[in-house]
C-alpha cells in the first residue's frame, strides 16, 4: 500500500513538472564566419513581460549547444509567461526575442546570431536624424528624437576609448546647448553618458540597422533657442536629417544648413502642422527658434546688459580722474620708500656713488609725479 502511495504521489508530480516543460530547440551561428558553435553556454530566462516598470525576471537556467552547435531538450518554465535567450559572446550580451508562451503548444525555437568585434568605427553610419520641436511654454521646448543607425559589416562595434570625455565610446549623439534629456531609448541606459555638448552611449553596435529615441527638453530666459549641433570625428555627419517644427502663432525657426521644405500634417500623439526642414550630408546642424518673447534683438534681456554696460562706463569715466591720482599718489610713496632704502644703504656700506644713478632716475621719476599731481 505504501508503494502504491509513492507511486502516485511521484507520478502526480512528474505530471506537474511536466505541464510547465516545455520542447526547446536552440541553434548558436557565428554570423561572421557562418559557422556553428559547438559546446557553447547560453541561458534561458523566464520572465513576466507585463510588469509595470519592465520585465520581471522569474528564473534563468543555463545550457550548452552540442558538437553541432545546437540544442534540444526540455525548460521547466512554471509560472512564466514568456521566454527569451540570452548569450555571450567575445564579451557582448545578445539577445534573442521575447517569446510569449501559448497555451498547448510545447515545441518553440531559437536561433541565436552572434558577432566578431572590432573598434573601427568605418562601417557605422547615422543614415536619418528626425527632430519633432514643440514649443512647450513661452521658454520651454519639448524635443523628440529619432536616429537610425547602420553597421553595414559583419562584425559588431564595442567603440573606442575617448581620450577627453573618459569613457569607451561607441555612439556619440550631438545635442543643442542646454538640453535636459528626460527619456532614451534604444540602447542601454546604464552606458549612457552626458556632457555639454551631446550623450555618449558604450552601447554595442550590432551589424544592421538600429534606432535610438530620445526625449529632452531646450530651456532659454531671453526667448532665443540656438538648436545647432555639431557632430564628432569624420565619419560622425547625417546622411539625412528631418526637422520638424510646430506651428505655433509667433514663434519662428531659422536655419542656415537646413532648407525649408513645406508643411506637414501629423495626427495621433504628436499633432498639428509643422514646417519641415531638411538636409543631407551634414556634419554640423545650424537651427534656432525665436519665441513671441523674442524682439529683435531688443527685448528685456538686452536692454538689462546694455544699461549695466552704459551705468559702468558712466561711472569710469566719472571716476577716471580719482582713479587716475589714487594711482600716482601710490606710486610715489612707492618712490620715497625706495629712495630712503638705497640712502640707508649707501650710508651704511659708503656706496653714495654706487647708487646715485639710480637715486637720480628715482628722484627724477618722483619730481615728474609731483609736478602731475600739483597741475
């Protein structure tokens, strides 16, 4: 009767380990050489996909390809909605795509794709940059950000050190002065850098194309928002670039690089009518927005810097005839002190001789001194 009774009970529980199994047919390809790699590790993570704030990771196991670089056999995948493989290579992590799991179905695949690296960055290429521009407020602008990158080789780029900004580099994005990056997306964010002049991403560049978001707001007190950008290195320029800014009444936009290419419509969670702006082949990016608040040239701002350099020119050349006796009056207690010096000198060592030509252009120094003084 026992027997019976731990038969059961192992069988009930072969019976639920399999229910959550699942049939995994796993293929790891060196893209590069195209060719199969044999007895190499890679993981399996099971993960919750609707997590608020990303996916939940609820387990991982790690297995081996076989001598023909593949794998089959059974992932224990209780209480996971979906899958995804993870694996290392040359000291980059790929990733697989989210698999969601269904309901009756037990045989799921994956093919793994994995790169050589190189730092020559000859094969990388920014191919679009779109710019959507708002005016938020009277001071504010609200950017959203598009590139689209390309690594036309079979190889992935893991960047370059950079000498003056410190850090590995592989994608340095230009942004305009005075930025305020609120969101990116697109590469990992634990890589990503900032600095004044744009964001630097460690981020591999795997062959083929890929694209990066950003959000960020341009702040400006004087009603003058200077957009221009200024890319890195030779190979840094935008095969193309697309602006486009929102119609707002009043505002005006301006561009000495870009050229003026129409009106454009947008609906849904970007809306309204915006200018376009184009241009090709560009290495640096010359764009600036003026808000209502904006004058000419002569708006509060202005007029503020100009009355101080009015009020402190005033009051030198009022004070200039003070400033200028301050000064002389200094230098001639300088002189008498000097003089006084080289007579206790000469006294003491019977170097009267020695030291009267220098007392004489002292002295005559001092009387030149008096004499402005006294006129």
């Amino acid at each position: 009767m026992r027997k019976k009774i731990v038969f059961i009970t192992f069988s009930l529980l072969l019976i639920a380990a399999n229910a959550f199994a699942l049939s995994l047919n796993v293929s790891v390809t060196n893209a590069t050489k195209g060719k199969k790699l044999p007895g190499y590790p890679f993981k399996i993570v099971v993960v919750n996909p609707e997590k608020a704030d990303g996916l939940e990771v609820l387990k991982e196991d790690e297995f081996m390809t076989g001598p023909a670089g593949t794998f089959n056999g059974d992932v224990d995948v209780s209480s996971g909605k979906a899958i995804m493989g993870e694996i290392n290579y040359r000291g980059v992590v790929y990733y697989s795509p989210l698999i969601d799991l269904e309901e009756g179905r037990k045989d799921y695949k994956i093919d793994f794709n994995v790169y050589e690296i190189t730092d020559d960055e000859k094969n990388i290429e920014v191919l679009q940059r779109t710019m959507k521009i708002m005016p938020y407020d009277a001071k504010t602008l609200l950017v959203y950000d598009t590139l689209t990158i390309e690594n036309n080789s079979r190889l992935t780029y893991v960047g370059k050190y950079n000498e003056e900004s410190k850090v590995t580099q592989a994608l340095f994005i230009p942004l305009p002065r005075g930025y305020s990056l609120m969101n990116i997306r697109g590469v990992d964010r634990e890589g990503i850098y900032t600095f004044a002049g744009g964001v630097v991403s460690r981020s591999e560049i795997f062959p083929g194309k890929s694209t990066v978001f950003l959000n960020y707001f341009i702040k400006s007190d004087i009603g003058i928002f200077d957009m221009s950008m200024q890319g890195e290195g030779a190979g840094s320029s935008v095969k193309k670039i697309s602006v486009f800014f929102q119609n707002k009444e009043n505002w005006k936009a301006e561009s000495s690089t870009l050229k003026h290419a129409g009106e454009r419509q947008f609906e849904g969670g970007v809306y309204g009518t915006f200018h376009v702006w184009e241009g090709r082949e560009l290495h640096r990016i010359k764009f600036k927005v003026l808000s209502p608040s904006y004058r000419g040239g002569f708006n509060l701002w202005y007029i503020s810097i100009l009355s101080a350099m009015i009020i402190s020119l005033g009051g030198l050349l009022i004070l200039k005839d003070r400033i200028y006796r301050w000064y002389m009056v200094k230098e001639k207690r300088s002189l008498e002190k000097t003089l006084q010096s080289l007579g206790r000198e000469a006294d003491k060592e019977d170097l009267s001789g020695y030291y009267k030509p220098f007392r004489n252009v002292l002295e005559s120094r001092k009387r030149e001194i008096e004499e402005r003084l006294g006129s």
